[in-house]
C-alpha cells in the first residue's frame, strides 16, 4: 500500500504522540466527494463522485459497475452535483438509500439557478451492488437562487432520522439574509422522518414532521433543526456519544467547527451572517451574542480556504487516536484533531498532506477515510496512526489486558 508522508502531533492525555499517513485505497477517481458504508455487515464502501457516479469498494477492489448513477436528473460543476447519501439504519432490510444531488430549474424563475434535492432509492432486488434507477423517490426539492453554498451532508443521526445540510443559497455574505430566516429551509440544518408523507398535497415535499422538531408550532419551517450555517458541507455525529460536529464553510476570513451536544433538543443559531466565526460580519438586525452558539474551533484563511469537517475517531485499530476529531481544509490539506479539555477545546494539525480534501468517510468499524477530489486522478486513503500502542503496565503481561492482569492478582 502507498503510504504519505508522516507527521508527528499531540495526542490524548496518556496515550503515544499519533504518527498519521495516509495509506492508497483507490485511485483513478474523478472528482470524489462521498465515502460511506451501508451498515448492513458486508464491509463496504461507497464512494461518490461529483458528477454523479456512485462506486462500490467490495474491500479487494472496485466493482466495474457503478451501484448508482445519477447523472441523467442531476447537473454538476463548481459546487453543484452528487453531494450526499446516506443508508436507511435498516438498509439491511429495507434496501432503502437517500442522496443529496443538484438538479436543473425547469421553471424558467430567473431567481432560481437550481433545485437542491433529496431523493430515496431502492437497491435492486436482484443485485445488491446495484440501486434500482427507477426507484426514485423525490422526498425534497428546493430552489436554490445561485449556484453556490448547497450544503452536501445527508446521514442518519442516533435517533434513526434523516438530517439534511443546506447552504446559505449562495452569492457573498447572504445577501437576502437567509441563513437567519426561519421561514426558509436554506443556510439549515433539517431534520425530517424520510418515511410518510405530512404534505401530501405538495410534490416536492415528500417526508413526516419530527414532532419535537424546535420550530413545530412556533413561526418558522418545522424541518429546520438548526439555522445560521453558510454552508454546512460536512457534519456527522460521534457514534459512541450522539454528539453533532459541523465544519461550516466561512465567508472570507474565518472556518470553524460547530458543535451540538447528544441532549440538545434543537434550535441551535450558530450566527451566520451575523458572524463569521467567532467575529462579527453583518450585525445589521441581529440580536446579543447570547442569542448565538459559536463555535469550538475556527481557524484564519492565512491557514487555508474551506473547512472540511470529518470524524470523531472510535475505532479499534488506533487507540491513540480514540476521541479525537479530524477534520482538514480542501485548500491545504492540512489534517488536525481537536480534543477537548472540558468544555474547552483545542486542535493540533496531525498531517500536512497538500491534498484536496473534499471529505471525509467512516467504515462499519468506524476507521477513518478521506478523498482528494482530482479530476481523473482523484483518490480515496485511509487514515492511519503508525504510533505505537501505549501500553497499561511493564510486568509482562504487553497485551494491557486488564482482565488477564486481575486474574493474576492471589
């Protein structure tokens, strides 16, 4: 396997410095922005690219035929296309599948540029490396006035419902002041029941109303679940603690990383266009700062350009690496982890990769990939600590098995 270069960084109280590489998994790629797994117990991945294309690594290589292909509905560029997907939790089951993708205005509305859609596919009774294309199922289909800030991050949270990142609606620093608007599903984060339907008379929402979703029965969309995000590309929760991090895509000056404790019940402000950050951007009609929720970590553009935010590490493979948050930026490809103190935060940059880092994946194990989006060279690694296994005790038993220990005790 190819490896990348190393780089040596802080690591959780007691444990070994991590010493992370970035180990080949797949190239040839073009375009790659999505690595999932389908939870159903076959060990796969499933890797997006950008125009569309969804491909299966079966752990020994990739399967010759797309699992899905969305190109025909979709369009792509810049920052439009295949964006999400994201496995019912009973896939295994059910064989149902979600994406995230950008599809073409047909309404001619000059103040439309595209249609931000969710859909749900079928994989195919006959083939389970296959999603049946005449499956679809449009359960959302929003306008979206410029062609930048969508979003992208589809993914079941513990409670088994569907959340869905959507950006600002583009153009610079919010002009109509979405993100802020209760009464508009973008610059949110959403959180819907994918299954039923609580508006059947309408044929671009197809999906049921959570009903302790923060805005039901107060002014404002019942989807939304959280407001003032610019453009939430990448977030996922921790799946040992149910805990939500986003890394929200800044403006000019500032990225960050949001976070949104397991008890949360929702509503959260994380301040777009109010502020970028930490920092005041636009306050023109904005309320105190306690209003907001700031973020736990941000960083200056002079240390990249987008944030692409990833993963709390709870795999087996690295303990080092146990708890601690990677995320990267796409213009740099510098790799941190964040731990916390507390309530306190802090990041420390593990790996200077220069690559593209569009995202960010977890297998069933819950190791760590990420992808340099290239177009035709692009790639998907693995995430790998080389730094060697504390160990809990010097008496001969190395393995640090506490149990093997106690057993020794008279």
């Amino acid at each position: 396997m190819a490896l990348l270069a190393l780089a040596a960084a802080a690591a959780p109280l007691g444990a070994a410095e991590p010493v992370l590489s970035l180990e080949l998994l797949v190239g040839g790629l073009t375009d790659p922005v999505i690595i999932t797994n389908a939870g159903d117990g076959t060990g796969r991945l499933f890797i997006g690219e950008q125009d569309g294309l969804v491909w299966i690594w079966d752990g020994f290589n990739l399967l010759p035929a797309p699992f899905l292909d969305v190109r025909p509905q979709s369009i792509s560029g810049g920052e439009n296309g295949l964006l999400g997907l994201s496995f019912d939790p009973d896939f295994s089951t059910n064989g149902l599948l979600y994406v995230h993708y950008s599809a073409p205005d047909t309404t001619g509305d000059p103040e439309v540029d595209h249609f931000t859609t969710i859909s749900r596919f079928t994989v195919d009774t006959t083939d389970p490396n296959r999603a049946d294309p005449s499956s679809e199922t449009v359960l959302l289909r929003y306008p979206h006035p410029f062609a930048t800030h969508n979003g992208g991050t589809l993914t079941f949270g513990p409670d088994n419902l569907l959340y869905i990142g959507i950006g600002d609606g583009g153009s610079g620093g919010d002009p109509g002041n979405r993100a802020q608007n209760p009464n508009l599903l973008l610059g949110k984060i959403l959180r819907v029941d994918p299954q039923g339907d609580d508006f059947p008379a309408d044929p671009d929402r197809n999906y049921t109303i959570p009903p302790d979703n923060p805005f039901v029965g107060v002014a404002g969309e019942d989807e939304i679940w959280a407001l003032g995000l610019r453009n939430p590309w990448r977030f996922s929760f921790d799946r040992s603690t149910g805990d939500l991090f986003i890394g929200d895509v800044g403006q000019a000056t500032w990225e960050e990383i949001d976070f949104e404790p397991a008890a949360s019940p929702g509503g959260a402000n994380y301040g777009w266009r109010c502020y970028e950050g930490n920092h005041p951007f636009n306050t023109t009609g904005c309320g105190g700062p306690e209003d907001y929720v700031f973020p736990i970590l941000e960083y200056p553009h002079s240390q990249g350009c987008s944030v692409t935010g990833g993963y709390r590490y709870r795999g087996a493979a690295f303990p080092n690496l146990n708890g601690s948050y990677l995320y990267s930026d796409y213009c740099t490809g510098t790799l941190w982890a964040a731990t916390a103190d507390g309530s306190a935060w802090s990041s420390t940059p593990l790996l200077f990769s220069l690559l593209n880092v569009s995202t960010f994946g977890e297998d069933e194990a819950g190791e760590l990939y990420l992808a340099d989006r290239i177009a035709g060279t692009g790639a998907v690694y693995r995430i790998i600590d080389t730094s060697p296994i504390g160990q809990v005790f010097a008496d001969g038993f190395e393995s640090g098995d506490v149990s093997a220990w106690s057993a020794a005790v008279p």
